[in-house]
C-alpha cells in the first residue's frame, strides 16, 4: 500500500507539453488549455449524437439517419414527429443523461478513492439504491414513480452511511473502498432477501431492474434528471481545480491552500446524488461509471480525473450499448445492463491486467 | 496484522509452556461445548418447537412421531451446517494466512461467486444436475477465480485493498453474468434465486454424503497444512531460512481453500464472511499460532453459522431468512469494524 500511495502521489509529467496551452486574459485570469483534451471531448460528444440518432432510427418503425436529424431539428412529418419525438427521444435522452451522470460520478469517486476500481458499482452505491427499489417492488408493489423514489432514496443513505462510516479525522480512499465493499456485502445480502421473498412476477420484474434497462422511459424521467445534472455538473466542474491537487496527496494539497475535506465532500455528495439519480432512473446499469473515466484517461492521456471527458464518454457508451442490445437481442429482449456489464468485465479484466503491470492498483 | 501480533509471535518460539497448552485446550473444549449447545438448538428452533428431550427422542429413540420426522429433517441441516461452518472457517484462516492479509475471505476474494457461476453455468447450459456433478464445476470456478484474483491483487506484492478490490470487481462482474442469465431463462430465475443467497434448507442426507469427502478431504488438508503455513506467515526470507518448502505450501493451501470452498458453495450457495469473522475472532486470544487457530475456527464457525440460522428461522417465522443472508448482515459490520481500527500501515 505505502508504495502504491507514493507512486500515486508522484504528480505525473504533464505528457505532449507541447498542446497544452495556456490562455491569458490582460485582467490576468490564466486558463490552461489541452488541445488534445478538447478534440476528445468534441469527438466524444460527435458519437453520442450519432450514435442516439442511430437508436432513435431503430426499431419495429426503422428511420433513415437523415430523416431523424431533419425531425429533430422540426422538419419531419407528423408519423416520425410521433415516434421521434414522443417514444423514443425521451428513452435516448434519458441514457444520455444516465450514462452522462454515471461517467462523472466515477470520474468523481475514482479520483477520491484515488483507485481506478473504486467506482459506485464496486463500492455499493448500485446494491443500495437497487435495495431501496426492491423495497417498492417486493413490498410495495410500488409503481414506476415510487421505485423511482425508493431507488434514489437507498442510494442516497448508502452514499451517506459509506461516508460517515469511512470517516475517521477525514476520509481515505482505502477506508472509502473497504467500507464500500462492506456496505455492499450487506446491501447485496438484503436484495437477495427481497427477491426470495418475492413472488414470481414480481422476482422478475425486480432481476430485470437490477440489470438497468431504459425500456419504457418517458419525458417524466427525463426532467428531474436534467435539472439534477444540470445543478450538479457546474458544481462539480468549479471545484475540479481542488480535486486536482487532491490527487497530489492530503498534505501537498493542504500546503497549496485546497481545504481537502470540503472538497472532498462537495465532491462525494454531488457523486452520490450523480450515480444515486442515474440508477433510480435506469437501474444499475453496471460498469459504465467504472470504465467511462478510463477509458476518456486513456483518449485524453492526461493524468487528472477528466471530468468532462468521462461525463461524455459515460453517455456516449450507454447509448451505444443500447443500441448494441437491441441490435444484437431485438428489442426489448435483454436489457442494455447486460450489455454494459458483459462488455465491461471484460474490460475490467483488460483493465486489472494493465493497471497491475504499472501497479496502480 | 503482522505488526500487533509481533510481541506474541515472539512469545511463541520457545515451547508454550504447559499451563498455556492446557488452558488452550480447554478452551477448546468449552468452544465444543458451545458448538454442540448450538446444534441442539438448530434441532429445536423453527416452525415447530421442540423440547430437549423430544430432540434426544428423535435422535436415539426415534420411533416414527411427528417430533421426530421433523429432528430428522434439521437434523441433515444441522450436519451440513457443521460440516460448511468448519470448511469456510478453515478455508478463510488458510487464505489470511496464505496471502498474508487479514481481510482474505473466501466471499470477498470473489472465490464464491467463481463457483457460484460455474455451477449455474454447468446446470444451465450443460444440463449437469447432481450435486456430484457440477461439485467439480464449483472446483473449477473456485480455482480459476482464486488464482485469478491472487494474480490481479499482485501475487506477492498484494495489499489487502487490491485483493478485496480485485475480488469485489470479479464478483461484481460474475453476478452480472448470474443475473443475465435469470433473465434469459425463467426456469432458472426459480431455481436459482434461493440458491445465489446461501441456505441450509436444501440439505439432505443425500446432499451430505455427496460433498461429505471432499470437506474431510479439505479439513484434513488444511489442519495438516497449519504448521508449514505458520512459517509462510513468517515472511518469504525467514521462511526460507526456516527451511520451509514456500511454493509447495502456497499450493497445497491454495487447493485446500479451493476445495473446502467449492464443495461448500455447491452444497450452499455463497455464503460470505463467515471465514473472515471467524479466524479473526480466534486469533485474539489464540494469538498468531494456526495450529491453535486452524481447530477453533473449524470448530467455531459452524457455531456462528448455525447460530445464523437459528436467528433466520426465529424472525421470519413461520417462514425463514437464508443463513447467507443473516451472515452477511452480521459480517459487514464487523468487517467495517475491523477495517476502522487498523492503521494505514498495517494495511
């Protein structure tokens, strides 16, 4: 562990200084600007859209790539404007946002549990906010609505209880990860529960949401989760430059004038909040918030946590893994968690093989 | 771990003098004591109470009576109980020992869920149905798992922290496999669904004598395994100025925790923290030793694991909670607790 922190704790040498620029206004404001950084993320969201326009076109209805665009933008005629915009725009608006808040709220807790594995679904925040639907399901036979709510409730205590039972004069992210896998030990303990004591349908319909799908999601879910990304993203992005020199170490960072504890909590409630309201609206889709920030590191080979980048490739990936589920399954016949969470353990194994090479994990 | 047991370790290498070995031993006895006092009530607590002396009826005089049909029917639960209990207790303190991590435990190194998704591999697509059968499939996956997880956390430069994650993240991923393949395929969401918690309830004679000798097989392997894993705990260097044979032993434990955990998973489901609360409650007051620690934990573990079943058959009643699920409410806190008290360094 003691070598493992150091070499984490070694400021990585800023690769290709040479993109990296800086823009000066005469005031004297300074922002750093990496060129490459930027062409990812302009890339990035290029895929997401083409990739949501490409599910927007699939289905039992097919439509042209073209006529999409053009009844996106208010040229189409009356039958694509039904189907574009009234079935299917919200269930693709509703990934993109999901894969959008689960990118960044990995990115979030992976650069303070200063681990790549330390992502929500490992540390339990995924078993919780399932345990709290399951409670509306099983129990309650609970409507849409109210598994919705008893989703984002459950993630939101076990954020909470992860945190203060992590707490020990501030929080480190070996502790943050230990206790996660322990709440999720319990979590996981209780939703087995649940299910055996379901009854057949609603068993099913519980496995079903445990995997996360985006089958049946309307402009009701797609208004909340703007609102909430749309608070928190702003958030999160004004105390990155803290989050940076975080990853420097608690004392560095303290020395350079960043109050590390408030940092860190802005930053871990506005995650929870992030992956707690993502899952109450998709299910815990797994993996996404595990392998979109490594996988946005990797495009932008740029050390710090790439907030931005892995906001943009979480929802590029989840849009395309539901198209990819229902290209390769038809529709509606397995859920885009199946996809994601087969695809992502196999990169989660790439992933462990490499990380354990440069022993970073 | 290694740090705080320093003093005690070197207290054991002179001969631990008599008073010591006899108040061990009797401790010993008293955790038997304890364990058949838990047995009885395993026989006697559920749907239907029975007195002690209607237990001690079905047991030595059983002559047909409604109170005996039932001591016979948790009577096969009571054994398998006794028997897993003893084999995740002996397979958790052989992992600590082996990997030199207080935190090694069969459920967390994802060494359950490897068995778990070859079992239901085997049973789902391959048609296997006898617990004989898809035993060896629990093997497989326990092993394949357990190799891979020792590999990924570091091999011998693993910390607690990237072998738990490296676990939790295969375990994560192998549940998703289990989970798609409830959705795809509704006869197995039926059956497997009670299995993937962890119960007693399944347990027949049939059940015990199947997995039967492949526990002994392990309990033995391991017990025998106490001494030169002592020295493994030692550290490579003195080990090997011990003269121990490191990569004979590591092998032989790695098969022994394969095993005892396969054939306890198939015979169960997963059912975690059991050998890792056990080992650690043990060693406060055994110290370091695993020839002292390695016959308590076989002889206490199937005493939290049928006291866990006993308190799922008294809330639920007259139905009942699975044992997994009652030792992982009780486990992670006491993880969480032992993850709070230790300093970084010692982690």
């Amino acid at each position: 562990m003691r070598t493992a922190e150091t070499t984490e704790k070694t400021p990585q040498a800023p690769t290709g200084t040479g993109r990296r620029r800086a823009l000066r206004t005469p005031g004297g404001l300074s922002v750093r600007l990496d060129t490459r950084a930027l062409v990812v993320v302009v890339l990035l969201l290029a895929a997401a859209f083409a990739a949501s326009v490409v599910l927007i076109g699939t289905g039992d209805f097919p439509i042209s790539f073209g006529d999409v665009v053009k009844t996106l933008f208010g040229e189409g005629n009356p039958g694509q404007e039904l189907v574009v915009n009234e079935l299917r725009l919200p269930r693709v608006l509703v990934g993109l946002l999901v894969g959008a808040s689960l990118g960044l709220g990995g990115a979030l807790f992976q650069a303070v549990s200063r681990n790549p594995l330390g992502s929500p679904d490992v540390l339990g925040l995924g078993q919780g906010a399932t345990a709290g639907a399951l409670v509306m399901i099983v129990l309650f036979s609970g409507t849409t609505t109210q598994v919705t709510v008893g989703a984002l409730v459950g993630g939101l205590v076990t954020g909470a209880a992860i945190y203060l039972l992590a707490w020990k004069r501030g929080v480190h992210g070996y502790r943050l990860v230990l206790v996660g896998i322990g709440v999720s030990a319990v979590a996981s303990a209780v939703n087995g529960y649940l299910i055996t004591k379901a009854d057949f349908v609603d068993a099913a319909r519980a496995v079903v949401w445990m995997t996360g799908t985006l089958d049946g999601r309307d402009w009701k879910q797609v208004w909340p989760l703007l609102a909430l990304v749309g608070v928190l993203v702003p958030l999160v992005l004004t105390h990155a430059r803290g989050l940076r020199m975080t990853e420097m170490g608690d004392d560095v960072s303290h020395a350079l004038g960043v109050r590390v504890e408030r940092v860190r909590l802005v930053l871990m409630v506005s995650a929870v909040l992030l992956t707690a309201a993502a899952t109450a609206a998709a299910g815990p889709v797994g993996f996404v918030a595990l392998t979109a920030p490594q996988l946005a590191r990797r495009l932008t080979r740029s050390p710090g946590p790439n907030l931005v980048a892995s906001l943009c490739m979480g929802a590029a990936l989840l849009v395309t893994a539901d198209w990819a589920s229902q290209r390769l399954f038809g529709d509606g016949q397995l859920p885009v968690g199946v996809v994601t969470g087969v695809l992502g353990g196999v990169y989660l194994l790439w992933l462990l093989v490499t990380e354990r090479k440069a022993g970073r994990i | 771990m290694l740090v705080d047991s320093v003093p005690e370790q070197r207290a054991e290498r002179a001969p631990a003098p008599p008073t010591r070995r006899a108040v061990r031993s009797a401790g010993l006895l008293v955790a038997v004591a304890i364990l058949a006092v838990v047995a009885v009530a395993s026989i006697a607590v559920g749907a239907k109470e029975l007195s002690v002396a209607q237990v001690w009826h079905g047991l030595f005089a059983d002559s047909g009576t409604y109170a005996d049909v039932v001591v016979d029917e948790r009577l096969a639960r009571t054994v398998l109980g006794l028997l897993v209990g003893a084999a995740l207790g002996l397979s958790g303190a052989v992992l600590q020992a082996l990997t030199r991590n207080p935190l090694a435990d069969p459920g967390l190194l994802g060494i359950n869920a490897g068995a778990s998704a070859a079992v239901v591999t085997a049973i789902t697509f391959l048609g296997v149905t006898s617990l004989t059968g898809y035993v060896w499939f629990a093997f497989l996956g326990a092993a394949a798992v357990g190799a891979l997880v020792w590999f990924l956390g570091g091999s011998r430069g693993a910390t607690p922290v990237r072998l738990a994650l490296a676990g939790t993240a295969i375990s994560a991923a192998l549940y998703g496999y289990l989970q798609a393949v409830m959705i795809m395929d509704e006869a197995a969401l039926a059956r497997m669904r009670f299995w993937t918690v962890g119960s007693l309830s399944s347990a027949t004679d049939g059940t015990i004598r199947q997995v039967l000798p492949f526990l002994v097989a392990g309990t033995v392997l391991a017990l025998a395994l106490a001494r030169p894993l002592n020295a493994v705990e030692m550290g490579d260097d003195t080990a090997k100025a011990l003269g121990a044979n490191l990569n004979r032993t590591r092998a032989l434990a790695m098969l022994a925790a394969t095993v005892l955990c396969g054939a306890a998973t198939a015979a169960c489901g997963p059912i975690v923290f059991v050998g890792l609360m056990v080992p650690h409650i043990v060693r406060s007051f055994t110290g370091p030793d695993l020839r002292w620690i390695m016959p308590y934990a076989a002889v206490l573990s199937p005493v939290l694991l049928l006291g866990s079943d006993v308190i799922g058959r008294v809330v639920a009643r007259p139905s009942e909670v699975q044992v997994g699920i009652i030792t992982a409410i009780i486990g992670g806190p006491v993880f969480i607790f032992l993850v709070r008290r230790r300093r970084t360094a010692q982690l």
